[in-house]
C-alpha cells in the first residue's frame, strides 16, 4: 500500500469519499456482455463505465444495514453502486472473478487490481502478502496463470487492470531497505511476466507509479519513470499497456492549489504539488524512455485536500475508485505480526483492523464527509 513518502503506512487519517459516477449495473436481465470479442485501444473508459463489483457491495451494503442512523444509511447504500476496482490480493480470490465477470454488460467495464508479488510491501509490514522472497514460480504458475485462464473466457468482456501497487516505486526509493533488495528481482520478473501473459486485446493495463509525493520529488521522477518503462519493455512492451496508475490507497489531491507541500520546508523539491502536476512530469519522462505516458488516478479517499504527512484507510483516461473505501489499510494493533508503526500515528485512524478487512466506524466516517455527498 501506499505512504505520502516512500515509507508504508497509517490505518487511515480523516479523508472522505470523492464520488466518481455511479456505475449502473441495471436489472440483471438487462445486462449482457457485448455480441463479439472485444479490443481496446485508446481510452478504455470512453463509453463504458466502471462495473460495481458485488464483494465491495455486499460490504457496503452490510455496512449500512449495521448503522442506526437511517440517513446515513440511505446515503452508504448508494456507495454500493459505484465502479470500485476488485483487489485479487491473495490466490483463494481468483476463485471470485468469474462470478464477477458473467455480469458485466457491454457498457461497462470490469476492473481489477492484480497484487500478490512475492515479498509484497517490501518497505511496510500492513499489508504483506502471502507469498514469500524466492517464489516467484508459484505467483506465475498459481496466480497470474489462473487469473489469464479465466479472462481468456470473457474476450466480450471489456477488462481494466493496476497492476501490483507499490511494487516499483518501492525499487526506486526504498533501495537501501533489505527486503525491498531481496524483493527486487522478483517484483521486475513479476511484473513483466503478468504485463506478458495478460496482454489481451479486451484488456487495459496500468502500471502502478506511486503518486506525487512518492516518485514526484525531482530526484525520483527521471528514475521512478525509466524502472517503469524498463519493465515494460522487459515484457516486450505489450500493447495493452496504455501507461500507469496512480494515488492508488493514497489521499493525494488532483489540482489542489497551492499544492500539497507548499507550505513545506522540502516542498521546494517536489514540483508534483498535486497528481495532475505529478502526472504532467512523469508522463514525457515515460515517453521518452520508450514507455506509453497515459494515467487513471485513484479519487476515492481524496475528497478532503491537503492531506500530506501519513494516508491510512489531456493524459488521464479516468478518475477511478481504486481502493475500496471502507477496506483498511493496516492494522492498529501494535502486537500483530503485521503491524506498521505508521499505523499507530496520532492522526492514524484507530482502531483499525488488519489490512483489507472492514473498518465499520471508518466507513461512516468516509461517508459523512463525502465531497459532493452521496
């Protein structure tokens, strides 16, 4: 998951939920995938949007049968009919993505997250994965190669894909951290074997960049964009690719001005004082080193500006929900294996349960301060 800095994370700190436009699903026996195979160039998100996915509804909707105050609960259930992006972060979830799929219409467009790296928050402890340092053979054979059987059934199913947040940018800035060094080839031949292998033509990639407070410091933006691109040509350069992500789980406004650290003794160091500045520095250095320059931005958690020191719980193809708001980002409990002291800030929020799991008061909190209010 993501930090402000290259460094992990804080459960959540006070944000609110930035609504994109509702995904309609429509009742069921109106929705069809489309009549023939389907390929995807130029923006994947014209004309379609993105398909509510029923995991994050089910929370959601379980989230508001559990809240006394009913109208808060009217305005959480409408959070369930957002396009939210389904997190594959462990393999027992691969077994979830047909059933997801099968509903998908031909207006829409599923969307998923691919996060199971071996070493997986090389620089963090929240949201460690399953796979260890060293087993790659099982993230290609078990995970990736499952995952590419099942998309291959829905080649009328139009697909949007992030791949593995967090797992680059750590390379770049966290290389003197000793698991990130141990994780490093397996993050690059991990990810250029899932760019490869889910090169289909129904499917858009995006490869995770951080965000402008990660990679956008000027000492990071020219190497954050050439290990980028030097994986993406690793994989052969696929097609599929349209170019990266970003703000993924993170807090980061998408024009605020004056920018994020502008009242910050380093903010003279980081010309990414928001995500569109970010994304207009880091685009032409992708370019230029071979790799496609194009960006979706996580929006979901970003709706109160300014948030800069921690986050917890043109060139942009879309505004997405890209973390589930709700899902936490790392447990507060400081005796859990996988807690992260960033998790036990004073303005992380607490208590939060580990990472992924639902963190009920944190979610009628996102909803309460929804910008514009659901």
């Amino acid at each position: 998951m993501k930090g402000i800095y290259s460094v992990a994370l804080a459960s959540a700190i006070t944000g609110a939920l930035a609504a994109p436009t509702p995904a309609d699903n429509g009742p069921l026996a109106a929705r069809a995938a489309c009549s023939s195979p389907v390929t995807l160039t130029g923006n994947p998100f014209t004309g379609r949007k993105i398909y509510a996915n029923k995991f994050y509804a089910d929370e959601v909707n379980k989230a508001a049968a559990a809240m006394t105050d009913s109208t808060l609960a009217a305005a959480a259930k409408k959070v369930a009919d957002v396009g939210t992006y389904f997190w594959i972060d462990t393999r027992a979830k691969i077994a979830m993505i047909e059933d997801e799929l099968k509903n998908v219409s031909c207006d829409q467009i599923a969307a998923f997250v691919i996060y199971d790296l071996p070493g997986r928050d090389c620089a963090a402890k929240a949201s460690n994965g399953e796979l260890a340092v060293g087993q790659l053979d099982v993230y290609k054979t078990e995970y990736i190669d499952p995952i590419v059987a099942i998309f291959k059934k829905y080649p009328n199913t139009a697909i949007s894909l992030i791949i593995e947040p967090d797992s680059l940018p750590n390379l770049v800035t966290n290389a003197n951290v000793q698991a990130c060094q141990q994780s490093a080839s397996g993050y690059r031949d991990g990810v250029a074997y899932a760019l490869k292998q889910l090169n289909l033509p129904n499917i858009a990639m995006y490869i995770d960049a951080g965000h402008g407070g990660w990679l956008g410091w000027d000492d990071n933006i020219k190497p954050g964009a050439k290990e980028l691109a030097t994986v993406y040509k690793a994989a052969g350069s696929p097609k599929q690719v349209r170019g990266i992500s970003t703000n993924i789980a993170g807090w980061n406004a998408w024009d605020l001005s004056p920018g994020e650290f502008a009242n910050s003794a380093d903010g003279k160091y980081n010309k990414a004082q928001n995500e569109k500045l970010y994304i207009g520095l880091i685009s032409p250095e992708l370019v230029k080193n071979g790799m496609p320059g194009q960006a979706i931005v996580d929006t979901g958690r970003n709706g109160v500006t300014g948030l800069r020191a921690e986050w917890g719980d043109c060139l942009v193809d879309s505004f997405v929900w890209g973390k589930p708001g709700g899902e936490s980002d790392g447990t507060s409990d400081s005796s859990a294996t996988r807690y992260d002291s960033f998790c036990g800030k004073s303005d992380a929020y607490k208590p939060s349960p580990e990472a992924g799991q639902w963190n009920q008061a944190y979610f009628e909190m996102l909803v309460k301060n929804a910008k514009p209010a659901f």
